[in-house]
C-alpha cells in the first residue's frame, strides 16, 4: 500500500506543536513506516506539493497575510486540515494581542520597548501585512479537526493520526485528550 | 414532606414538593450543568447552561430555577438541549478573554469543564476585541473583568450572603459589568474583603493574590477545620500543597457559618509576618540559648516543682485548644493546687447557667440587640448573619459607643445606661435577640435578664476560646504580685507582654508557651514553641457553646509542638498522669465543658 502523504507548517506559532507531535517517541518509527512526510518546517521541501496530500496539520495562530496564504495553500493541497495547537484553534498566546490592538503592540515591541535606540517599525513587502485581529486558523479555512492543547498531548496526535488511517475521521477527541491547557 | 413525582430522561425520580428541576435530579444523580448557580446561592437562571426540555413547555427552560410539579416529564441531555448548551457556550466563550492556558484558573474553571464537556473546540463567533481592566487595588485579592462571565455569582454572594451589598451590576448586555459601589476601585470601596466573592467565583475573574498559579485543586489537599481567629469558630477548609497552606476557603456545610468567613478568618492568618519560635529556648547566664525539649521541660518542672501553689501564677491566651486549656486546669489547679490563674482577655459576663440561643436565631430575629460588642471588628461573620437579618426586615438596636461598627445599619443607638429603653422594644418583639459582650455593665447585665425566656442570648465572647477557658476556671482573677513561678501560655495572641511582668515582680520565672517571637518571650526564662492553628488538633468550644474539631494541616514549624502537648509533657516530668492519647483527652475535655 503506498504512503500516506502528510504536510505539516506553522503559521504563527512556536513549533512547540511540532514538538509535541515528536513526542509520541518510538511509535514515530511505526508512523513512518505507513505515512509519507512530504513537507515541514524541518524538512528540506518547505511548501506542501502541488500534486497534494492527504493530510495538512497547521500549527500556530493567523497573525499577518503571510499566515492566510499559507493556510490557503495548505488548505487547497491536502484532503483533510487539522488544526493543531491553541493557537490554530483558538487564537493562542499571539492572540493576547487584540486585547491591545496591532498598533499597540507593534509600537511596544519594535519602538518603545527598553532597550531599543532609534526603533523602526519593520515595513517591507517581503513580509506579511499584520491583521488587525489575531484568529485561530478555522476564521480564513476550513478545518476538519480541531486539536487544542498547549501543546497538544502527544497521544492527542497519535490517536489523531491513527484514527485517520484507520480510514475514520474523529470529529471531537476523546475527553482524556481534549484539554486546552 | 409531600413528595412530587417526575420523570427525568425515562426516569420516574420523586423529590419534595417545591424543589427546582436541578435540585429533584441532583438528588436522583442525574447531572445537569451549571455556571451562575451555586448551592448557595440564590438560583437567578442567568446562564441558561441549564436549560432542559420540559415536555408542554414552549421553550427551554432553566433548571435551576423550575419547580417541579406533579408528572413533569423532563429531557436533560435532548438532542435540543445540548445545541443550545453549545450555542451558549459559544456566545459565553465569545464575549472577553476566556483563552485557558495563561489564565489563572485552568484546570479547575467551571466554564472551561463546560467546554470539555459539549467539545468546544474552537470559536465559531469573532472573539474578544478589547481588553477590560484588572482591578488589583485590594490587598488580597483582584478581579480580573477580562475572564468575568457576568454570572452574578459574586454580586449575589456579596448582597444575599454577606450583606455588604458592596458589589452591583451596571450597564445592560455586552457592555455589563461588575463594580464596586458607584463604581469606585475596589479597594476604595465598602468591600470588607470577606472574600466570599472569591470563593464562588467560577472562572478566573476572581483570583487570590497569595496562592495564584500554586497549582490545580487535583493536587491539592483540604483539611476541614475551625478557625481560631475569633469566638465564632467558622468550619473552614485550610487548602494545602506539599507540606504548605495555600488558602483557606469556607466550609459549605459547617453550621455555624454555612460556608461564610471574613478577612480574620480567610487572609489573615497566611500573611502573619511575625518571627516564629522554633526551638525550645533557655536563660542560662543572663542570655535566652537553644535547648532541648529535655533540658527546657526539666527547667520549668523544676522550679514549678519546688515552688508552693501560692507562688505559682498561670496566665493563658483564649486562643488555646479546649484540651489544652483543660490539662492546663487538670494540671495547675487540680494537681498542683494553684489557685491564681487568669486569662488575658476580658470575658462576656455571664449571665444564665444554661444555653439560651444560639447564632442561628439572629437571621430568624425582628428585633436584633447588640450590646457591649463589636461584632464589626471582633466577630465579622456574626455581623455579616445580623446585617443579613437587617435586610430581612429586623430592626437592631445598638448598645454601645458611637464608633460601634454596627452603629451606622442600627435603627437605635443608645448608651448603655439607657438599656432599659432598648429592652422595652426587644419585650414588645416577636422573635428578639441579644447579643452582648465584655463591654456590659453589671447594672444593664442584670436589666438584660429581664428578657428571659422572651429573647434568644448569645454571647460574643471576646478572644478565641474564651466560653472554655472561663468554664475551666481561667477568668480575671490573677493577682500578679504574689507570683514567683509565672506560666504563661500565649500561643499566637499578639500582646505587649512588658506590663504583665512588671506585674509579676522582678524576680518570678517566667515561662512562656508562645508560637512568636515577642517582647514577652524576650524577657521570658524558658520559651516553649507552639504549633499554630494550621499546625495541631483539637477542639474548640465556640461562643455558643457547640465544641468543634480542629485538624491539622501541615507539620509544626521547627521543635514545635501542639499547645496541649507541651502541657502533657510537663505534666509527665512533673510525675503527673494526664492522660496519654489526644483522644482520651479531647474525650474528658468535652465531657467536663458540658
């Protein structure tokens, strides 16, 4: 039987999603053996391939445009999208920043923060526009299943994933793995 | 009880007559979720997390205020119900900060268990756009208003329990919020930082300053036990982790308090910066050194030993277990004949032999006579049960000084000469109660008795355990100048001890059992340490008379021991046998208070 193509990415996020999906230690080996990791952020090939995949996982929040086009993209090459992680479910820690607003925070961090000199407010078209509000990944996309979690448990991604292969689509995780702290 | 018969998801479940829907299937152990109603509390249905489908109803309807009535015909968990629990959570999840992982509560929040329970996994409404302010302006604890669900919780805690009516609601819809008074900071305001508020609050809005972020309720311990702070004796609950207290938080199901306690009782006790004494101390060459238990027992057994009772002088804090204070009796007055013994706190003088109320009638009263005490200052909680009784129509009358706490919610404020006027209302009333404390004249003591039999009497004795220590003989009577062998027990009460041993001439002995480091322990020749209240067992005997367990929580500081112990111990060096076990003790302590 061949693979499972699955792609992975993060949006904004701090791959601590990723690091929990690693934490399903050995049983990475037996995963291996029936899925296909295509694309990730720690795998040479970065963008999700155009053929497509089965599975996209999403980590992180969507903070800029930057964020919305590869959420698009990721959406329109895979199947199935899971969102994983508080972030990509709720809005995460990135989105304590609407309690402030975008200006707010930007002018905090790149201008008036402690030890900055002569600050500079980051402004070039190579990067994403920031939005105003800060989403979870379910307001641009549309998401087959949510895993929240900060991080995720590791046998969150595991049930997760087996299920799939098992050719089932688990709508809401089981109570022991559905936890949002 | 007339009983009603329902049936609830096919179940035929019969509960008295006037129950609501929650309450007929809590008793049947039917589970049905709640986020504004509390036990006990009076139920608004301001959340509608509890809706249900009641066959003939037009709508949903909330459960937690719903009578049931004969052949009620209920669905609790219905395809309907839990599509409109999960819109109601999604609008609840969609208004403010309710984001878990950085939140204070996570873990043991009502409305995040809500959310595992119908599978909200993420926002299906916009969420929060702007941020609400933290008021962190009280000593003890803040509020939070990004995490408040507007349940009403605190408000209805703060008006129906406390009575403080400190906390209100202002403005309609999204834009209601929580306030203080007219809206002033919350330290600004009339709150009296019961802190009552805090313990029904079901998120994170309500937070203790002291024990945030110490942990999850899983990996806590609560030890039921009485506070000892004042003469009330509130069932508490002492929250620990690890060894150390995090909090304390009321007691539900205690008699006396019903789940209430005031800043006394609540904060108090955990932000006492005083020094403890953690090992037994001894004078030897002028200067107080570290000693041995052995070496500090056998020093004090020894001069009490050769000492004759005339000589022997013993003085007690009411803030003592009741098996303390009864070996103390056993010990000083029954073996070793002393007779001059006192306590260092005044006593409410007493005015029958036999119990004539108890603090349960003051919310059943019309009319509410305090007199000679401060509940305000002295008793909080008893003054939150009068203030309650106030708001339920009972007139009090105050007999006291004009700073007298209670004197701005009197109907009548009088000097204690004119008790006559005051008792001439209470014989005209229905239901009336005195309240009176140390601050009674002989004169209006003997006016009071007049109402004998007409009005419920409780005492608001000063100090802790003072109705034992004044039953086991510890009343004023000391005389310090014949003192040669001086035994205080002073425990945790915070005294200026420089003018009871001036009082007990320059050259007497002094042993003090105390907990702090203090003036008197200073000039002391033997200090014992003693465990505090979150650190021994025991009992005490409240106000009212009714005795209550106290449990210990966590180990003693250092060398400390248990108040009653240290007695015990002396008494063995002594060569006197008084008993062996805690039990045993506790057992003839009760029996000789009643």
């Amino acid at each position: 039987m061949a693979k499972v193509k699955v792609a992975t990415d993060w949006l904004a996020g701090c791959a601590g999603c990723h690091m929990s999906l690693l934490d399903i230690d050995e049983r990475i080996v037996k995963l291996l053996e029936l899925v296909e990791i295509t694309s990730s952020p720690v795998t040479d090939l970065k963008h999700p391939p155009k053929e497509g995949v089965t599975v996209g996982i999403l980590e992180g929040a969507i903070c800029n445009t930057h964020n919305i086009e590869v959420a698009k993209q990721m959406r329109e090459r895979c199947q199935i999208l899971i969102a994983v992680g508080d972030c990509a479910t709720f809005g995460g820690i990135p989105a304590m920043r609407n309690l402030c607003g975008t200006d707010e925070a930007l002018k905090r961090a790149y201008l008036d923060t402690e030890t900055v000199v002569g600050g500079l407010i980051p402004d070039s078209d190579e990067l994403g526009k920031p939005l105003e509000m800060v989403t979870g990944v379910g307001e641009v996309v549309k998401v087959d299943l949510f895993i929240p979690g900060c991080p995720p448990r590791a046998d969150a991604f595991w049930y997760a994933l087996t299920e799939l292969l098992a050719g089932r689509v688990p709508v809401i995780l089981p109570r022991e793995l559905f936890t949002y702290d | 009880m007339t009983m009603v018969n329902i049936t609830m998801n096919g179940q035929k479940v019969s509960a008295p007559a006037g129950s609501t829907i929650l309450q007929a299937a809590k008793q049947a152990g039917i589970d049905i979720p709640t986020l504004c109603d509390h036990p006990a509390l009076i139920p608004v249905g301001a959340c509608r997390i509890c809706v249900v489908e009641v066959k003939g109803q037009r709508t949903l309807i909330t459960a937690c205020t719903f009578p049931i009535t004969e052949g009620l015909e209920i669905q609790t968990e219905s395809e309907q119900v839990v599509k409109a629990r999960k819109l109601i959570l999604d609008l609840l999840f969609s208004e403010r900060n309710h984001y878990c992982p950085y939140c204070e509560m996570s873990g043991d929040c009502e409305l995040q268990n809500l959310g595992y329970r119908y599978g909200l996994d993420h926002f299906i409404y916009p969420t929060y756009t702007k941020g609400f302010p933290v008021d962190a302006t009280r000593k003890y604890f803040l509020m939070d208003h990004n995490r408040c669900v507007l349940c009403g919780r605190c408000e209805r805690a703060c008006g129906d329990l406390v009575a403080n009516h400190t906390l209100g609601l202002r403005n309609r819809g999204a834009s209601s919020m929580i306030h203080a008074d007219a809206n002033v900071p919350f330290g600004q305001s009339t709150c009296v930082s019961c802190g009552t508020c805090l313990q029904v609050c079901p998120t994170g809005a309500l937070c203790d300053k002291r024990s945030a972020y110490m942990g999850h309720d899983i990996q806590m311990e609560h030890i039921k036990s009485t506070c000892n702070q004042c003469s009330i004796g509130c069932g508490m609950e002492i929250v620990t982790r690890g060894g150390n207290v995090l909090r304390i938080v009321g007691d539900w199901d205690a008699a006396v308090n019903g789940g209430l306690l005031c800043k006394n009782g609540r904060f108090d006790p955990l932000y006492d910066e005083r020094k403890r004494v953690t090992g037994p101390l001894l004078r030897r060459g002028g200067k107080l050194q570290q000693a041995s238990w052995e070496d500090a027992l056998k020093a004090v057994a020894e001069r009490i030993g050769s000492a004759n009772a005339k000589e022997i002088g013993v003085l007690t804090s009411s803030n003592a277990t009741n098996e303390a204070l009864y070996l103390l009796n056993q010990l000083f007055c029954k073996e070793l004949k002393a007779d001059n013994v006192g306590l260092l706190n005044d006593a409410a003088p007493k005015l029958f032999e036999k119990p004539q109320g108890a603090l349960a009638d003051i919310i059943k009263s019309d009319v509410i006579l305090v007199a000679g005490c401060d509940p305000v200052k002295d008793q909080p909680v008893a003054s939150f049960l009068i203030k309650h009784s106030i708001d339920k129509g009972a007139r009090l009358i105050v007999v006291d000084g004009k700073d007298n706490g209670l004197a701005p919610f009197a109907y009548m404020n009088l000097e204690m000469a004119n008790i006559s006027k005051a008792i001439d209302i209470a014989e005209r009333a229905q239901k009336p109660v005195v309240l009176y404390g140390a601050g009674v004249t002989e004169k209006a003591a003997g006016a009071l008795k007049k109402l004998q039999g007409k009005a419920a009497f409780v005492s608001l004795e000063p100090g802790v355990n003072t109705r034992a220590a004044v039953s086991f003989g510890f009343n004023n009577g000391f005389k310090p100048s014949a003192v040669k062998v001086l035994y205080t027990l002073l425990g945790e009460q915070n005294i200026e001890g420089s003018d009871v041993l001036k009082k007990a001439g320059e050259n007497a002995f002094v042993v003090v059992q105390a907990s702090f480091v203090s003036p008197l322990t200073e000039q002391a020749d033997v200090v014992l340490p003693m465990a505090i209240w979150s650190e021994r067992a025991g009992s005490l005997t409240n106000t009212e008379g009714s005795v209550q367990k106290v449990n210990k929580a966590v180990e003693p500081s250092g060398e400390a021991k248990p108040d009653w112990e240290v007695i015990s111990l002396l008494a063995d060096k002594l060569g006197k046998k008084l008993g062996a076990s805690l039990g045993e003790i506790s057992a003839r302590a009760t029996q000789e208070l009643k």
